[in-house]
C-alpha cells in the first residue's frame, strides 16, 4: 500500500483523490497510485459524482452534514477522474 501525500495549501490542505464513478457501492476503496481512491454509485454528469464523493468522503471522515457543503472544493481539470480536495 502506498503513501497518500497531503499537499499543504494557503487555504488548507489538499488530499488527493480518485474517483471511480458509477461504481456499484459508494465507498473508500483504498489507496491508488498515491490517492485514495473512492468509488461512487453515481455518474460522472453535471457534477454529481463530485458532490457522491465529497459525501463518502464526510461520511469516512465522520464530518457533520451542516459541516458538508463547506468542507471541500474541488480541484481538478473537467472530465478526469482524479481531484484535489481542499479544506476550506
């Protein structure tokens, strides 16, 4: 198993993440080429697999709901499976 690097940021940390959208459980899977990897039910489409994931990830991280929508933003480049996470 590898070792997920977190990145620090002037705005907070950032955790990289895989995401593999579509999956058939919405779940942490584990670590992937230095990211955790995490796998959504829902589909890569107007960005709904981003908020699945931001969900498992409060979910796993035991981060209240209230909390949810302020917790990460996005990073990444459209239509690519792999993202920053941002503390903010």
């Amino acid at each position: 198993m590898g070792v997920i690097e977190l990145v620090i940021h002037p705005d907070g940390v950032i955790l990289p993440v895989r995401a593999a959208p579509g999956s058939r459980v919405s779940a942490v899977r584990g670590e992937q080429n230095g990211a955790l990897k995490v796998a959504v039910t829902q589909v890569a489409e107007k960005g709904k697999a981003n908020r699945a994931v931001i969900d498992v990830l409060c979910k796993s991280l035991r981060l209240r709901v209230v909390v949810q929508v302020a917790v990460a933003e996005v990073v990444t480049l459209p239509k690519s499976h792999d993202f920053g996470y941002q503390n903010v």
